[in-house]
C-alpha cells in the first residue's frame, strides 16, 4: 500500500492579537509606567506621578489613545486609585499577578516592565483577578477592617496578661478568657482600687470552672502602681477597640440593607440545632440579612455560621457565574490536589501555596466538625482516617466550597443527611464498586448471613 502523505502542519509565524487596543500600567508608589502600542503616540511609554490629577491625565491620554483595556500588577495597595479611576472612565481593567507576568532575565527596570506587561496583554495571555460587584467590595472593606480591628485589640489583651503576670496576679491561670465576663469584672474592680482576693472572686460566673478559693488564691499579687498604670491603659484601649468593633458592625449592617435582595426574609427556614457562637462574632445576628441577599440559608450547612457567611460572601459575592463550575471554583480557591506531572509522572499533589482569605474562611469552617454528627462530620473523620488531619480539613473545605458553589447557583436549599445515612450511602456505593470488580474477574459476591443480620444487608 502507498503511504500516506504526511499532513501539512500550518505553522504561524506570531502569536495571534487578542487585543488590538492594549495598554499596560506599571504600579509604584510614587509613579505609575503607562505603555500603549507603538503606533498610538510617538512616546508610547509615558511616566505620570501618583498624584490624583495625574491619574486623570493618564486616563486622558489612553482615551486619545483609543484604548480599551488596561492591564496593571496588584502592588501593595498603590493600584486601587488608578483602577477606580480607570473603572470610572469605562477601561476593562485586567488585574494580574505578579509573579505570573515576570519578566525574562536580564535588566529590570520600570520601562521594560510596562512594554512586557503590554505586550503579554496584547496577545491575551494574561488573566485578570476576580473582583466582587461593587456593593461587595463596600462589604469586603468594613468586614476586613473588622478582621483588623480585632487583631489590634488582641494585642491589648497580651499586654493586660503582661502586667496580670508581672504582678503575679495568675487570673489567667484560672480562667478560660481574661476579658471574659468573670475577668472584666475582676479587672475594673482592681482598677477602681479593690485589693481584696475575696471580694474579687466573688465575681466568679457560675460557668467559670474554677472554684471561688482557686480564683482567690490567684489574686494574691504584688500591686506595684508602674504595672497597675500598663494594666489601665491596656484595659482602655481594649475598650476603645471594643467601640470601634461595634461601630463598624453598624456600618456592615447599612451595607447589607443596600444590597439587592434575593428573597424574602419571611422565608427563612427554621434555625438549625443550636452551635456554639465564635467569640469574635457580630453582636447583632446577621442571618436573616444574609439569607435575603444569597437567596439560601447557608447557616443549615454544619460548621457555617451566620459570620462565616459574612466573611465569605465578602470576598466572593452572590454571583457564581464568574466560574464555570463547582470545580473551577473550587481551584479558584486552591483547595484543588496540586498537578506537578513531569515525564508522566505525578511529583507532587500538594495544594496550591495561595493566600485567599475565602479559603481560610473554608478552612477554619472544616477544621469545627472533626465531632459533628452531620454527613460533612462523617466524611471529614473518613478522610482523617485515610490520609490524616491537615489533609482531612482541606478535603473537607474542598467539598464545603462546591456545596456553597451550588447553592448560591441554584437557590435551592440544603438539608443534611446525618452522618449515619452518610455511612450506610458510602457503605453501598463500596459494595457496588466491589461487585464490579468481582464481575470483571469472573466472580460474584455473596454477604454472609452474620454480617447480613448485623449490618442489615441485602443478600
């Protein structure tokens, strides 16, 4: 027989021009490094300080530039007034990684920079980074400013157990938090000059789990006025930073009665078995605001509580259409097995290294129902029997984020099947994989009738 003729393979000479009207944006603190193809201008790389109407000009000059889309790094926080300023005039602003747009060895500067940034954008290799609607962005802001709020006030908590120590006063010793109610009582009271150990303990919660001679024996200390003085103002910032919470709460509660409603309030399902609330969360239960603007009681599914879907929903919004499915949103996320093949080979299956603060909202949401009685409980001790712990929390905030993934997409609501129907599901979908198995070699199982009678299987 003839052999065939080998088909031709069309061979480009370039890459093909995704966007014709390109432009790129080196960021800097002080000054910003525009470059617009060539042929636009006869200084197609122009410098403009950071200043406001310098921002406006650069704007200016990509308009008489027929410009239409606009790549720039996400550097520190120095890009957010140039984007808004670019979003306003109507640009498509691409948003990118750094270390996904480096450049190649040799001299860096800011002008290379700017030319290879454009030039990447131009042929439409360069993805841009998810931004929520604008209303979720206000959202995002107030939540973590709260997140920081926070963290400062924690701080004052360790200097007012520095003076508690150095006065040899041990109440953290005995009780679980020192600005607990049975601490903050104590604490004011030595504040206001009681130095009494007894009359001290006598502000014991009945919760508290030390005994009232075990929190009297604490307090007996050194009251030296230099660690007294640390003690007043550690405990007044705590109250100032307290304020300040509370004021942003507030603030977070307006935005949510500005975002678009999905459903109405009435038809909040009932609350689910009753969970242990987290310290740092919002006074005020934002359940039923959330549940209007999602469409879906989120808090049903185990381990999510009302400031868990708070936290979420700020950095990714209602809209789960920027995703294709569940499993892209779930990679978005990097709660995917990593895919380091080389040679045919798998060389490593970890996780992505990637900060998001979605996933280690997911993450600490998987790490509570190590002991839940729910289907998410079952499967999280399952994996944590196969492959360990860590591995066990990530599976389990993988499967969190393509139930959240579903139920934000459909507006359907969820319902938990308990961890013993999640057991007796697995235990079949086991039994129905070893049937097949045995069937492709020629065998055929049969369950014995002591384990039918325990386990109440069909034979």
């Amino acid at each position: 027989m003839p052999k065939r003729k080998p088909k031709k393979v069309r061979v480009t000479s370039s890459l093909p021009t995704i966007h014709l009207n390109a432009a790129a944006v080196d960021i800097g603190s002080q000054d910003h490094w525009v470059a617009v193809p060539a042929d636009r201008d006869s200084k197609p790389v122009r410098r403009f300080t950071a200043f406001t109407d310098d921002l406006y000009a650069l704007a200016d000059w990509l308009t008489s530039c027929q410009i239409d889309t606009v790549a720039m790094e996400a550097t520190g926080v120095y890009w957010i007034p140039l984007y808004d300023v670019l979003e306003m005039r109507g640009f498509d602003v691409h948003l990118v990684n750094a270390k996904h747009v480096q450049n190649v060895t040799g001299r860096k500067t800011d002008i290379l920079d700017c030319q290879w940034l454009q030039q990447l954008h131009t042929f439409g290799l360069l993805s841009g980074a998810f931004r929520p609607d604008q209303d979720f962005l206000v959202l995002r802001s107030y939540v973590r400013h709260r997140k920081m709020l926070i963290e400062y006030a924690s701080a004052h908590v360790q200097h007012i157990q520095k003076a508690l120590t150095q006065m040899n006063l041990l109440l953290h010793n005995v009780v679980s938090d020192v600005v607990g109610a049975t601490g903050m009582a104590i604490l004011r009271d030595i504040l206001a000059g009681v130095r009494d150990p007894e009359a001290l303990a006598a502000h014991r919660d009945y919760r508290c789990k030390a005994s009232h001679q075990t929190i009297a024996r604490s307090l007996c200390g050194s009251w030296r006025e230099e660690h007294l003085f640390a003690l007043r103002q550690a405990l007044e910032l705590y109250d100032t930073y307290q304020k300040k919470i509370d004021d942003c709460d507030s603030a977070i509660a307006r935005q949510l009665d500005q975002i678009k409603k999905k459903a109405d309030r009435a038809d909040i399902p009932p609350e689910r078995t009753r969970y242990k609330i987290a310290g740092n969360a919002p006074a005020a239960n934002f359940r039923e605001p959330l549940f209007e603007i999602a469409g879906v009681d989120l808090s049903q599914i185990a381990g999510v509580q009302p400031y868990t879907i708070l936290m979420f929903l700020a950095e990714t919004g209602t809209d789960m259409s920027s995703w294709a499915s569940s499993k892209r949103f779930a990679s978005w996320l990097g709660l995917c097995p990593g895919t380091k093949i080389s040679g045919g080979k798998r060389l490593d299956s970890r996780t992505k290294k990637r900060k998001s603060r979605a996933a280690s909202i997911l993450l600490m949401a998987a790490s509570t129902l190590r002991n839940s009685d729910s289907a998410l409980g079952a499967f999280f001790r399952r994996k944590a029997a196969q492959f360990g712990v860590p591995k066990a929390v990530t599976a389990t905030a993988h499967k969190l984020a393509r139930i959240i993934y579903a139920l934000l997409s459909t507006a359907k609501p969820y319902s938990d099947l308990g961890a013993q129907a999640y057991e007796l599901q697995f235990r079949d979908r086991a039994i129905k994989r070893l049937n097949r198995k045995a069937q492709v070699l020629g065998y055929k199982l049969v369950a014995l009738p002591e384990l039918t009678l325990s386990h109440g299987a069909v034979s």
